[in-house]
C-alpha cells in the first residue's frame, strides 16, 4: 500500500503543534516574577528579617564578634590578629546587586561580561577575607583553633534545611 502525501502532510503538522504547544508551555513557566512596586517592596522587607538592612547586618556582625571572642578569649598578643580579622570581615554597606533594568537593556554578551565582573569582584573580595581569617587562624592555640572549628563550621549552612540566618 502507497502512503501519499495527505498523511504524511498531517503527520508532520500534528507533530510541529505538540512542539510548539511543548515550548509554548515552558516558555510561559520560565516568565519571571514582575518587580514589585514600591508599596510591595517596602511590605516584603519584614519578611526578610532585615537581612539586608546594612545598620542591621552591621549589629549582627558586631554581635557575632563579640560572642566569637569571647569563646575565643583573645589574649592581649592576639588582639591586633583579631582588629585585622574583623576589620577584613567587616561589612561595607549593602551588598551589590545586578540591576535588573540595565540587565534588561544589554545584549547578551554585553550581559555576560557585566555579570562576569560582578563574579570576579565579588570572588576577589572573598579571597581577601579568606586570607585574613588564614593569617587570624594562624595567630590562635591549638584550643583557640578548636573552638574556632566549631564556632565557624554551620556558618552559611542555613536556607532551605530548617533553618535561617544563625547568628
């Protein structure tokens, strides 16, 4: 039996629809969020914490600190390895964030770029602290070592496993 062409012409059309039903559909389920106005934006702060209030983080951080050396019991040799490590820990304001308008204006390659040096800033900045808390850990005991271990082994692992920001 010869198969013509009306079937193969319909095979071929029902195939096309379901593909572009198929991309139709994740396009759609990729849409990103809308930026929320000014009145949402102030209303989802709270829900954050104030995690991202810099005087806030700052009082946080100064918290931390001052637990930390406390458990540490700094010596007074140790107390210019410690202004050193703090002060490279240290908070500077409000973290730099993509803004999403000038994002949305670049060409991708443009965009890649912007993004690549944000990256290369930002992996800079944690190589500087990591060599400073290198040179602190150097200048602890062999206890001071253990309890700082301890003291520093959860931070960063918070999020989507129960728990929040540990202070």
């Amino acid at each position: 039996m010869k198969k013509g062409p009306p079937m193969t012409s319909l095979r071929s059309h029902l195939v096309c629809a379901a593909l572009l039903a198929s991309l139709a559909a994740g396009a759609t389920a990729q849409t990103a969020p809308a930026a929320p106005s000014g009145a949402a934006a102030a209303q989802e702060q709270p829900r954050h914490g104030g995690r991202f209030d810099p005087a806030k983080r700052l009082e946080r951080f100064e918290q931390r600190m001052t637990e930390l050396k406390q458990k540490l019991q700094i010596s007074g040799s140790q107390e210019s390895a410690w202004t050193s490590f703090t002060n490279a820990l240290r908070p500077q304001g409000k973290p730099q964030r993509p803004d999403r308008e000038a994002l949305a204006r670049m060409a991708t390659p443009d965009r890649i770029d912007h993004l690549r040096a944000l990256r290369n800033e930002r992996m800079a900045e944690m190589d500087r602290r990591g060599e400073a808390t290198k040179a602190f850990y150097a200048s602890l005991t062999t206890e001071q070592k253990k309890v700082f271990d301890e003291a520093t082994l959860r931070r960063g692992h918070h999020g989507h496993h129960g728990g929040g920001h540990r202070g």
